[in-house]
C-alpha cells in the first residue's frame, strides 16, 4: 500500500461468518492475541442447512496444542472417532484397493527413503507387501487403536462439524470474542483506499473494524463480491464440481479410517462417528445428473438415513489473492479443492496460522500481504497437485470420466514428479508441504506407478543384513498392533461420548411417514389489513407420529443458543417434513406469492419460558423475514398439536409507527439488556397477546387440534401464550410444528 501517512494499527477484527472456518480463526486470535484486539464474529442461522461427518488429517493436533485443548473434552464434545488414513477403492481400477496411512513407514537413510530398501527387497524376493512395515496401516485395515506414549501412532480424527464449531465458539467467546447475531446487509469501503469500514446486518446495526476475516464461505462476500477478487478456475485439473452428502444411522462400530470408493463418475466417502455415519458423493455433474447421485448415495449406504441428501455445487479453484487491502479470506471464501484428502479443514487451519504470525498490529503493510500470499498459493497449490495425482494416474477404462482423467494435462511440477517417481523412486519436496514423501509414495505405488529404479546405496546391504534390517521392523510394527485393543472399545473404555441433543432418531421413529389428510379443506382468514392467511384443520390423517415423535425423542429438543424462540426445538426427520413441504407447494405456494423453493426448515417446537424471562425480543411480535437477501420470501407454518386450546393460537399484527420508528425499535429489541430495553420502551416481560402503543392486532387464529396456518412471514406475529406458565410446561405442553420456506421473490 503506497501511502504518505503510517500505517493504522490494528485493533479491532470483524470475522464475517461463523461455521468451522469462522470459529477456528476466533479460537486461533483470541488465544494467540489475547486481550491486545477486540474480535467480534458476525453469523446468522441458515435455513435447511445440513452437517456432515468431517475428516482431518494429523496436523490438526497443532492448533489444539496451540489452544491448549482437552483431547479427551474435545473427543466427547464432537462426537469423534480416530483416523489412520484414508482406504482407497478402486481407484487405480475398479477391484483394486490401496490405504494412504499416516505416519512414516520403515526406517529410511540419509541418502534415501525406506521404500527404496523395499523396492531393494522386493526385487530380492526378502520383501512382503509395503503396509507391513506401517502401523497406522496395520492397525487401521485390523481396526484397532490406542494413543501411544511418546506420539507412537500417527493419527487424526473424524467428527461432526456442527458440534466442532459450537465447541470452538464456547472456547472463544470464554476468551472474550463477541458474537453478533444478524446477517450481513451491505459492506461498506472508503472512498480514497478501498478499505472495508465496516458491515451493516439486517437489523440496521454497524460493525466496524481495521481488519476483516472473510469467512463467508463460497460466497466470499468482502474478498469476492465487494473487493472484486478473481476466482481462479481448476476444473480443468479437478474435475468432479457437485457433491451430495446425507447422515446415516451408525451400523457396527465404526472405522478407524475413513473410506474412498471409486465410482465411474466419481468417488464416495464414508465417515463413522460415534453416534452417526457421514456419507457423500463426490461426482461431475457433466457426467451424473444431481436426481441419479442422489439416488447412488441412498443405494451405496448402510444404516437409515437421517435427513434428506443435499447436493452442493463448487467450482474447484482459488481467489487470485487470499489477501487484499484489509480483508483476509480464510475457508471456501478463499478457495477449494475438494474433500478427497481432508485438506479443508487443514487450509484454514494453516490460514489462521500464518495470519497470526504474520498479524499486522502495526498497521497494514504490503509487503506483508504480498508474503502471505505467496506462501498461500505456494501451499495450496502442493496440495492440489497432490489431489489431482489421485485421478490422473490409474488404469481405470470403464467410464469417459476416468478416461479423461487420465489424458489430461497436468500443473507441471507434478508431471516432473511423477516422472521422477517412475525412473527413480525420488519424491523431492520443500519444506513447507503438507504431504510428506511417505503419502506420496504410498499414493504414486497405490494408483499403480512400478519404479524403473531406485538408489543404489540400497545394493551395499547384502541379502542377510537386508532380509534382518527389513524383517525387525516388520516385527516390531507386528508386535505393537498385537497390543492395541479394538477401536469401538478404545473409544468406550476412554472418551465415549454422551448422546447428543440433536443424535439420529432411531430409524423406527420415523419409519412411519406423515400422512396428510386428502379431504383437507383450505379456508381462507382475511385479518383487518386485508392480509390473508390459510387454515386447514384435521390436516394429517395421523398426527400422533408427530406426538410420538416428540415423546420418543424428547431428549433431543434444545434451546438453540441465540435463538429468541421461548422454548426447546428439533428438526423433523424427511418422512415428517416432506409431506408438509408437498403440501405447501401443491396448495399455498402461489397464494403467498412465492417462487421458486430455495430451502426449507421445519421444526418440533414448546413453549416453556416463564413471560417475566423473556428478553426484549421476545416480548414484543416478531417476523419470520429478517434474514433475507433481496429477492428472497419467507412463507412460514405452525402446526398445533396439543388439545389444551388455551395454551393459545397465533396472533397477527400491524405496526402503529413508521417503517423507520419500527426497525429501531426492533434494533433495540435486539441490543440492549431486557431491562434497559423495557425501561426505554414500557414493556413489561411478558408475551405479547394484545395491541400495544407500538403494533395493533389485526387478527387471530385459535387453536386447534391438527390445525395448521400458512401465513406470509412478512406479517408480525406472536404466539397467543396466555395460560399460566405450569400448563405449558407440562408434559409436551404446548408442542407445534414450525416450518419456514424460503422462496424467490415473484415479480410484480
């Protein structure tokens, strides 16, 4: 940055989205940084979003070690299992199976690595297969594992990302960092330098700051869309740009490696954790339509599925600079590959690292930038490289997928590798890479490169010195895997976890799917603004599966943290939602005005928070739009299932105040302290039943027994909460179903 003026110290950062990336880089700065920057990360909750397993690879243990982290607390709060690699299926051709392990394997020497005695061996007939000589390998493919004194066994882990992240931001926020509930609204630059000043949210409320960390996912909002950063397209290498992922009930103990299953259009992963299986498709969508790869995960998985699949599109590739005026992108904000060798979890890791080491406290200098992101480039594209081997050498010829894989042109530092692998057996590396020689030799002989040669030193041993040399290790890795106990029982011995709040419904639970009644009759409820809303009652032909449903997994309703919702929720497995979901599209879709479905959310909701608790949000009516973007809607549904009828309906409302007087005072509602907010404003706690100075009551809808009512969320609204406190926290109480659909905006 050319300028005539010092640079600005650095004190305030603004982390622009939450998930694992966001919480990592929080964790990361807090810890590192201390009390020296004020942090503050801005998310909000998405609709119908959908956590898979993770997996990781061994430098993970580095960020714990630098944030001090129980492994065992850790363990728990994610639900995770171990990793020793990766087990690759026919990828080098179909039938033909190879694992990528952690850790070294052998012994090597100065001059040359192990696999060169091996290649020695082998070629002397002293020699059995490679993994022999690996533990990780061993005790992966007999699952078996311990931790061992002194980092005896190389390993990583496995985990749920959605109870990652809430671990982390527990961790983070003990350490001062603010979160900022809201979505973010428009980024604001300076007019001279380009800098971002700061983000407005929905709410209308400012976030400034010197330094913002673009953790917005693929969007890359600051970096991409307000900066202007190219992306960097790598579909040429890396082919497969779609991917399908679902969860599914743990069958048998799970696996102390994670599985990679080749298929003609792409690969499969499989992912056990302690209480559910992570499973996806990886595909090209050139060549599997998005309907047939859904249909190729539900028929490649073991157990029930939990929810839905989903697909997700990507383009493989990266921002031209991760790191421009005072915005630093770190996760899908900067780039991806893709999840073949569990690198992304590692690149943000590496991200928030480097950053720290390179943190700009006195000010933004580009010399800085332009080191950060050199080292980037030159980091990602070592891991990309080593992606895109996997797909280029093998012998597959059953698919034009596969075929094209392997005629294409590599990035040219691979191609001089895998050419030196093929004469030599040398793998030569720099420092700072992530893989180190072991992977790459395990991967080039895995996908079926035989060595022309190796290094002579290999040929001083004579045949006895050999045969001992490779036959001690080959025991003493023996030895060692004979000691480990299973990993299902390593697991429950050790760091078994509790079962989680939102853990899979037993597949019985669901099995039996919601039936909607076909005689059901739409009635039309006009409120005073002229408004319309839709009632249906006797809508399910068996309602009590939803009953059930709630009682059966009761332990499963939570109190989303930040939620203002006055109660415990839990998502609705398919058989419950879906048909609802058919209902809204076949009979209320076109009359709320909604275009095309862009996701939905439906929920099991009570009501058990005692009105004097309640917060300024929560005692005055509230919409179900907040979050938008423009040309978003949000349609909205509740579904009463209890028979008490005065536990109350729905109650709509209009605003007395201008459209400007209203938004403060629902900014209020959502920053300042509930008795600061009811001194302001003359709201006492409670729940908002009745007009008030601020909004009229244009109409309600009572309950009902198997009533249901779609309504506009636009329109302000609350529920008609009125009997004493006992009556809703007794038993199910006050039990609905809340759904929301997110539509395009129809013109006009």
């Amino acid at each position: 940055m050319t300028t005539n003026t010092a640079p600005k110290p650095v004190r305030r950062v603004v982390i622009a989205g939450g998930g694992t990336a966001g919480w990592m880089v929080a964790a990361g700065l807090s810890k590192c940084l201390g009390r020296q920057v004020d942090i503050r990360l801005v998310e909000s909750e998405e609709i119908g979003t959908v956590g898979v397993g993770e997996a990781t690879i061994p430098t993970l243990h580095l960020l714990h070690e630098i944030l001090d982290l129980d492994e065992v607390e850790f363990i728990k709060a994610t639900q995770a299992t171990f990793k020793l690699g990766i087990s690759f299926e026919n990828w080098r051709d179909v039938g033909q199976n190879y694992f990528h392990s952690f850790g070294k394997t052998g012994k090597g020497h100065w001059t040359a690595g192990f696999h060169h005695f091996w290649l020695e061996g082998r070629k002397r007939g002293l020699a059995s297969e490679y993994g022999d000589y690996c533990l990780e390998l061993r005790a992966g493919l007999d699952h078996r594992f311990a931790r061992l004194p002194e980092n005896g066994i190389n390993y990583a882990y496995h985990f749920d990302a959605t109870l990652y992240g809430q671990y982390l931001r527990r961790y983070a926020e003990g350490l001062g960092v603010q979160r900022i509930e809201g979505k973010i609204g428009k980024v604001h630059t300076d007019e001279q330098d380009g800098f971002v000043t700061g983000l407005t949210l929905g709410s209308g409320e400012l976030i400034e700051g010197d330094l913002f960390i673009d953790c917005t996912g693929m969007r890359s909002l600051l970096l991409g869309e307000t900066l202007g950063v190219p992306y960097e397209d790598w579909s040429h290498w890396l082919p497969c740009d779609s991917a399908v992922a679902a969860q599914t009930t743990l069958v048998g103990d799970a696996l102390p490696y994670t599985r990679s299953i080749a298929h003609p259009w792409g690969w499969q992963w499989r992912i056990g954790l302690q209480h559910r299986v992570g499973n996806g498709l990886v595909y090209s969508s050139k060549h599997l339509s998005d309907e047939d790869a859904k249909a190729a995960l539900a028929a490649n998985v073991k157990g029930e599925l939990i929810r839905a699949p989903r697909v997700i599109k990507f383009t493989p590739g990266q921002r031209e600079v991760v790191w421009k005026k005072n915005v630093v992108a770190i996760g899908l904000s900067s780039g991806f590959l893709e999840p073949l060798e569990s690198t992304s979890i590692h690149l943000i890791q590496k991200g928030m690292t480097r950053l720290v080491q390179m943190f700009p406290a006195n000010g933004i200098c580009q010399s800085d930038i332009d080191e950060y992101n050199l080292q980037a480039r030159a980091h990602i594209e070592n891991c990309r490289d080593f992606v895109i081997l996997h797909y280029h050498v093998q012998n597959r010829n059953d698919s034009d997928f596969w075929r094209r894989c392997r005629d294409m042109e590599v990035p040219e530092l691979l191609r001089h590798r895998i050419e030196m692998f093929r004469d030599s057996a040398r793998v030569m590396l720099t420092a700072d890479e992530l893989f180190a020689e072991n992977s790459w030799v395990q991967v080039m002989m895995g996908q079926g490169i035989v060595p022309a040669g190796h290094h002579p030193i290999t040929r001083q041993m004579d045949d006895r010195s050999l045969s001992d040399f490779l036959s001690e290790i080959r025991r003493d890795v023996a030895r060692t895997l004979i000691k480990l106990p299973k990993h299902g029982d390593y697991i429950h011995q050790s760091c078994a976890a509790d079962k989680p709040m939102d853990a899979p419904m037993p597949p019985q639970l669901a099995s039996e799917p919601l039936r909607i009644n076909p005689q059901a009759q739409l009635q039309t409820v006009t409120l005073a603004d002229g408004t319309r809303v839709y009632v249906v009652d006797d809508f399910a032909l068996n309602p009590e599966v939803l009953v059930a449903q709630a009682q059966a997994a009761g332990a499963q309703f939570k109190a989303i943290a930040g939620h203002p919702y006055p109660g415990p929720q839990m998502n609705l497995p398919p058989a419950l939602a879906e048909p609802l979901e058919a209902f809204f599209d076949q009979h209320c879709r076109e009359r709320l005005h909604a275009g095309a479905s862009l996701g939905s959310l439906v929920r099991l909701s009570r009501v058990t928070q005692e009105g004097a608790t309640l917060d300024g949000r929560q005692r005055i009516c509230h919409r179900d739009d907040s979050l938008l973007e423009a040309g978003e809607v949000m349609s909205a549904s509740v579904h009463y299932l209890f028979e008490y009828e005065a536990l109350g309906g729905t109650v709509f409302f209009r605003p007395r105040l201008s459209d400007a007087e209203t938004q403060a005072l629902l900014n209020d509602a959502n920053r300042l302290a509930p008795a600061v907010f009811g001194d302001k404003y003359g709201i006492a706690p409670g729940y908002m039943t009745e007009s008030n100075r601020y909004f009229e009551c244009i109409g309600r809808v009572p309950a009902k027994w198997n009533r249901i009512v779609f309504y506009d969320g636009s329109i302000f609204h609350s529920g008609d909460i009125r009997a004493d406190a006992k009556a809703y926290q007794t038993g199910l109480g006050r039990l609905t179903v809340n759904a929301f659909f997110k539509s395009q905006k129809l013109p006009g």
